[in-house]
C-alpha cells in the first residue's frame, strides 16, 4: 500500500474509533442520568402522593377516589392496610414483586419513617419501586406504594440513539472524505519528492522540484534541487574534463608519432650497407636529435602532471632574484651571441617570496622562447619594484604572435606554426608549465605582443625584505 493510503486508513481508523467510542459512552452516560433523573422524580412524586392519600376520605367514597388519583399519575399504585395487606391497585393488576403483601421487614423500615419515600431500584428488576408510610392517614390506607417500569424511563433512549448513530453514520462519511483529502495533502510533497529523488538517481539531472512550501518538505526539495544543480555543474566539469583528457591524448600521441618515424627512417637507413660515412653520420645525428626531443617531451609531461597532481608543489622562500638571472646571462649568453641577438639582463639584488627553482624554470622557458622565435634585434629580462610586488619581464623583438593566438598560447601543445615550431625543438608544453607554476604562486601571466615587432612575458612576484644578513 502506498503512503497515501497508508495514511488515509491510519487517520480513517482513528476517527471512526473515536467517533463510535463518544457515542457508545454517550448512550451509556445518557441511560445512567435518565434512570437517575426517572428515581428522582418518584421520589418527589412520592411526597406528594402521601399527603394526597392520607387525606382522602375513607369509607365507601375512598376506592373511587384512589382510582381518580390513579388515573391522574403515571405510575402503578397499590394501598396496604395497617398489616401491610394489598388494600387496592390501580390499574387493578399491578406489576411486579410487591403484590399480595408486604415484606415484614419494608413495614419495620417503613414504620421507622414519617414523610419520607423508600426507593428500591435493583438491577436485575424491571421496575422502580417507591414505598411510604402512611402514618397520619385518615382513611384505611397504611403503606403506599408507586412503581414504574424501566423501559419507560428509557423511552426516550430510543430516538437519542437513533440521533446519535445518524451523526455517527454522517460522521464517518465525512470523515472518510475529509481523511482521504486530507491524506492526499500530506502525501502530495512525499509522493512528488520520492518521483524527483528517483528522476535524479536515474541521471535526470536537469529535473526540477516545484514545491512551494513553507515546512520541512519545501525545505527537502530545495536541497534536492540545489543537489541536482551541483550534480548537472559536476557532470558538466566531468563532460570537460575527459574532452580536456582525450584532446591531451590524441595531442601526445600526435606529438609522438613522427619523432618515432623520423628515428625508424633513420634506423632503416642506417641498416644499409653501401651508405657513406657523411650519410651514416648525418642519419645517426638526425635519430639522436628526436630521441632527444622525445626525451624532452616525456620530461615535460612529466613535470606538468607532478603540478597538476599535487598542490603543495610550491615551496616558497625568500631570495634574491639576481641569483637566478645571473644563471639565465650565463646559459644563454652564448646562444644569443651565435645568433648575434642582443641579450641583456638584469642582476641588481631584489628579494623576493616565491619557489625559486620553480620561477627559474619559468624565465628558462621564457628567454629560451625569446631566443628562439628571434633571429635579429634584442632579448631583454628586465624586473623591477611595483608597490609590494617585483614586476618580471622578458621582452623580444622576434617573429610576434598574432592577436588570434594570444587566447589559447598556454594550453599544453599549443602552437602557432606546429611544424616550424617542432623544428625548433619545441614541445608545445614550456607556456603550459609557465602558467602552472605561476598559478600555484596565485599569480598571472601577461603577454603582450605585435606581429612582426616582437612579444612581452611578463609576471608579478611577491616582493620581500632581505633577510637579516
Ligand atoms: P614550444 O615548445 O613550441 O616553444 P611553448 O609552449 O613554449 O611551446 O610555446 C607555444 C607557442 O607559442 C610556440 O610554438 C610559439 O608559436 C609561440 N611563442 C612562445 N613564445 C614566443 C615568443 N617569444 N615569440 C613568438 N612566439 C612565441
């Protein structure tokens, strides 16, 4: 059985219980007071009775005129005489157990009285018995008794009941609707709450609850809602996510694929016997350099996913940002001077708060650029104080990147020119690392860049005091 019935059988049951209960009590209660209010009465019609008896004139007038006072009242009434004789009924039969003569101990009880009604009502009798002592009588009549059946005091029972159980029948036609409605209003937001849970554990993410309640159950249902909405938002990074992933795939084994081919070409050539020493080298040279190349992409992925995997890959101290471009003159200094690209540094002493192996793979990656997409003009890395910051920039006067470019520059394997980038050794990868590592120190990159003019990195550092020497 579901909820809602469950509910209308538990509120149907309970009201029909307690509506039979009341009046089953009330019959109960309205019998006891009416018998009580039927004893009472006697008893007062009794007191009456003893002073219109006793009064009557005796000798032949008294039986006509103990049958007028019979007629007039509603009761049975019987005469004794002073032995406790049945003198006269009226009606002339009476029922019931005092007829004939009266029991010697109700005389002794009686006599002991003056004026006062002696009431016997038994249970298992059907009549109401009132017995008085007649002592001032001026007639024949000694002992009266009136009685009255039961089932007269109990008459009017019959039509209260059948008002009782009408209401009652009424009631619970009543009730039975109002409980089924009833039943339906409190089950409604469980039935509707239990359908949307269901919806949204099957997958059916976008379904919303139109609950507007103010109680607990508009409560449940917002929070449903708000679960969904994190689910959809969740489902719509996981959906991201594994595009990022299959995208990052296709773009490795892309990447890996034709260093592979060039080094097989190579190997197959070398297994040739007639080629020639200059060939052979020329050959070995060229498998050596993608070897290398792959190497390199391995290391990079490598390095990209340590950072992406762990976040506490920053280890930030204080230190002198000279020291690191120093290093930056001293390695690239010959490889510019080749090119006769100008390269300058700057190495006045500047403390900063960062990672500092991590931001001199940064400027690496940088001024390796730079050099790179440069063939005539200048290198510069140039830093200086920016209120609490040192600003760091690498300028060049290469090749540029069209504004086009400048969106996706740092995803992993973005590049401009693929084949000519690969030519110059490149990965695809060292913008994507910058990024990393300057997004774990909380910072930006910014890149500014003309076609054909040349392009600025630049990035902020926390600056810092020096430390005590
Ligand atoms: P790559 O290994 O190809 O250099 P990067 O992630 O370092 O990979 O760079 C991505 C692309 O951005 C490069 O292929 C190049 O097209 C462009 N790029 C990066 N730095 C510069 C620069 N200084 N001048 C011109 N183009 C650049």
């Amino acid at each position: 059985m579901n909820i809602r019935g469950k509910l209308s059988v538990t509120f149907i049951l309970l009201l029909i219980f307690g509506v039979t209960a009341v009046s089953s009590y009330s019959i109960l209660f309205i019998r006891a007071f009416l018998l009580d209010e039927g004893v009472r009465q006697m008893q007062d019609d009794g007191r009456w009775m003893i002073q219109t008896i006793q009064y009557l004139p005796g000798g032949t007038q008294f039986p006509g005129r103990l049958d007028q006072v019979g007629q007039a009242i509603r009761y049975h009434l019987v005469i004794y005489d002073e032995t406790g004789m049945q003198l006269k009924a009226s009606p002339a039969e009476p029922p019931g157990m005092y007829t004939g003569m009266l029991p010697d101990s109700l005389i002794r009880e009686l006599t002991a009285t003056e004026n006062e009604v002696i009431m016997v009502n038994e249970k298992e009798t059907d009549f109401i018995y009132a017995f008085a002592h007649l002592p001032r009588s001026v007639n024949e009549a000694h002992y009266l008794q009136i009685s009255q059946a039961k089932d007269e005091i109990f008459k009017p029972i019959a039509t209260i009941r059948w008002i009782i159980y009408t209401g009652m029948f009424i009631s619970i036609g009543l009730i039975v609707i109002v409980s089924t409605l009833f039943a339906r209003y409190l089950s409604r937001p469980i039935v509707t709450l239990n359908k949307a849970a269901r919806r949204i554990a099957e997958g059916d993410v976008n379904y919303k609850i139109n609950l507007r309640r103010k109680d607990e159950f508009g409560a449940l249902s917002d929070s449903l809602n708000q679960m969904a909405s994190r689910l959809r938002e969740d489902n719509a990074q996981l959906q991201q996510i594994n595009e990022k992933q299959r995208l990052f795939l296709a773009d490795i084994a892309h990447e890996v694929r034709n260093p592979l081919h060039t080094i097989m070409g190579s190997l197959e050539m070398l297994e040739m016997n007639e080629l020639n020493p200059d060939k052979r080298k020329k050959y070995l040279a060229n498998a050596a350099s993608h070897a290398d190349r792959l190497s390199r992409l391995f290391s990079d992925l490598m390095t990209l996913q340590r950072y992406s995997s762990d976040e506490n890959f920053i280890r930030e101290k204080v230190f002198d940002l000279s020291g690191i471009t120093r290093k930056m003159d001293e390695w690239y200094r010959e490889e510019a001077d080749n090119k006769g690209v100008d390269l300058s540094v700057d190495k006045q002493s500047l403390f900063v708060e960062a990672d500092p192996g991590k931001i001199e793979q940064v400027l690496e990656n940088l001024i390796s650029n730079a050099l790179k997409f440069t063939a005539e003009g200048h290198v510069h890395l140039r830093y200086e104080e920016e209120k609490d910051n040192v600003v760091v920039k690498v300028t060049d006067t290469g090749t540029g990147i069209p504004h086009q470019h400048l969106p996706r520059l740092f995803d992993r394997f973005y590049r401009m020119d693929k084949a000519r980038s690969r030519d110059r050794g490149g990965t695809g990868l060292g913008l994507a690392i910058v990024k990393s590592i300057l997004d774990a120190h909380g910072r930006e990159v910014h890149v500014e860049s003309r076609e054909g003019h040349g392009s600025e990195f630049s990035f902020r550092l926390k600056k810092a005091p020096p430390p005590p020497a």
